[in-house]
C-alpha cells in the first residue's frame, strides 16, 4: 500500500481551516503524514491548527512556521521536500474534501502505476452563495470516468487546480530542475504530467472548491497589465520545458509542438502588453491555438486598455 502525505500551505485562513481540517480527518482513507506550513500569518491561523492536532492527537501531523513570508508558490515549493510519502496530496486552506477523496484517488494511483498526476474533479462553493457561470475547473474535462490530458495547446493551460491533486513523490527531482520564482507548484505537476503522457483527470467532484475575494488565483481583469503577465506565465512555461527538453524526455515533435506555443503566446504578450489593437486583431489567424473565440475578444479588448 502507498505510503500517503498531504501538504497544507496556509496564510492568514482562520475564518475556514477548521472546516478543512475536519474534512481530512474525517477520511475514509488516513494519511500517513501531513505537514502544514503556515506562511508568517498575521491572524490566529497557526494557533487554530496547533490547538486542533494537539487537542485531536493527530500522529503524523506536522505544523510548522516560516520565519519569513515565502509566497503560498513559494512556500509549497518548499514543501515537496519535506514529506515522505508515496503519493502527495495539496490541500488549500478553505477547501473542503470529501470524505472518499484519499481512497478513491490512492487506489487509482495503486492500479495504474503510469499515472504520476491525477486531479478530481470539484464542485465550486462560493462565499456569497451565488450561482455562476462554469470555469474551466468546472466543467467536465471529458466523458469518461478517467480521463489522461493529452498534450495540445489547449491542454498547456492548468485544467484542474492543486488542491484537486495528487502526484507521486518521484517527481519532486523533476520539479527541483524546473522551477523557477514565478512558478506555481499545480502548473509545474501538470506542464510535467501532461507531456510524458502521465497526468490523468478523474471525473468525479470530490471537493468543494471554496472561491471567494481571496483566492490566489488569477486575476480575471482584462486590463492590459493583469493579462499580459498570465499570458507570459505560459509563454515562459514553454521555455523552461524546451530548455529541460532532455531531463523532460521530450521527442522531435513534443519540442516541435512547445516551439509554436511559445511564438503563441509570446505574440499574445506582445499585443496585449504593447497595447496594440492591431497585433490583436492579427492573432485571428491563431484562432484554433485559442480555447475559444471568446479569449481572442479579451485580448483584443485587454489591449487598448
């Protein structure tokens, strides 16, 4: 059996942690280990949790506390190194898991040993508790009940976040080659995952995904500034990858292919970020590159902003 461990990156969450805790030790499936690192919060988030595995006698927990602010990039990163198990799993602060998710996630990995990235799938939980439209995390990624994400363009973007995953330790050496100060831990799995053919979606919610005003994700503003600089988040994904292209196992085509997402991406950021309409416009000629046209307008738009 897989020796199981969860991460926990935490940061000023006192208002949801307990709920989070409760949810892992409420798991059918106990992990072995789970490390939580609190990231200098200014609020009673790390007191909440020593408190909670003390009063709990959580074995195996582990709390600590950064002497400086790292970053939740940062401060996950930083992490990898730190536990021992088998099979990781990244935990948010604010989410809530329910109760199967370790063992219908483990016993995946057990059966399938060419799966190195596995996510489930979510159901999103928002603060005000309205009704939106579905992201990208939302949607179903296909009709299967286990899904690999094959390497496109479209695939390049993440297409579940981290605290859906899960990843077999022996990729943390990959990792340690790969990252770089802008780099978030969920897109260095995926990027990683997806082109050795060995990262796999599970059809089935096994979060809520609590979203609300602070959230790290990004920005969904289209001004120029904010747009720009996730446009060169994946331009600069492409980079790293062709530079470790060996490391990576990349073939003639996979460089072949991370060649033309590079010049994508790197056109996109130079229409967006130059805020010129005209280069935007342009772009319509890679329009199959785009998730949809609709991403096409926001840039056009984010340009002359």
């Amino acid at each position: 059996m897989l020796k199981v461990s969860i991460i926990m990156a935490t940061y000023n969450g006192e208002k949801y942690i307990k709920e989070q805790l409760d949810s892992i030790v409420r798991q059918t499936r106990k992990p072995d280990e789970v490390l939580i690192v609190d990231d200098c919060s200014t609020d009673n988030t790390y007191d909440i949790i020593k408190d909670y595995v003390e009063c709990h006698n959580l074995f195996g927990w582990k709390v600590y506390r950064n002497e400086h602010n790292k970053g939740w990039k940062k401060n996950f990163y930083d992490s990898f190194f730190k536990v021992s198990g088998d099979v990781v799993f990244c935990a948010d602060q604010d989410d809530i898991w329910f109760a199967e998710k370790i063992e219908k996630m483990c016993k995946i990995m057990e059966q399938n040993e060419y799966i190195n990235v596995l996510a489930c799938n979510l159901i999103p939980k928002y603060e005000d508790g309205s009704i939106r439209i579905a992201s990208k995390y939302e949607k179903p990624y296909h009709n299967n009940y286990l899904e690999q994400v094959v390497f496109n363009r479209k695939s390049f973007d993440v297409p579940r976040p981290g605290c859906t995953l899960c990843f077999r330790k022996s990729m943390v050496p990959i990792i340690q080659e790969l990252w770089y100060e802008e780099l978030a831990h969920d897109a260095a799995l995926w990027m990683i995952g997806i082109i050795t053919e060995s990262a796999y979606i599970l059809n089935e919610p096994l979060i809520y995904f609590r979203r609300h005003s602070n959230n790290s994700s990004p920005s969904n503003k289209k001004t120029s500034a904010v747009r720009s600089e996730i446009i060169k988040r994946n331009k600069d994904k492409a980079t790293v990858m062709l530079k470790h292209s060996e490391l990576i196992g990349l073939n003639d085509e996979n460089i072949s292919d991370l060649k033309k997402i590079e010049n994508f991406y790197m056109k996109r950021y130079m229409a967006v970020k130059g805020k010129n309409p005209i280069k935007a416009l342009s772009l319509i000629v890679y329009l199959s590159h785009y998730d949809s046209f609709k991403v096409w307008v926001s840039d056009v738009i984010a340009s002359f902003r």
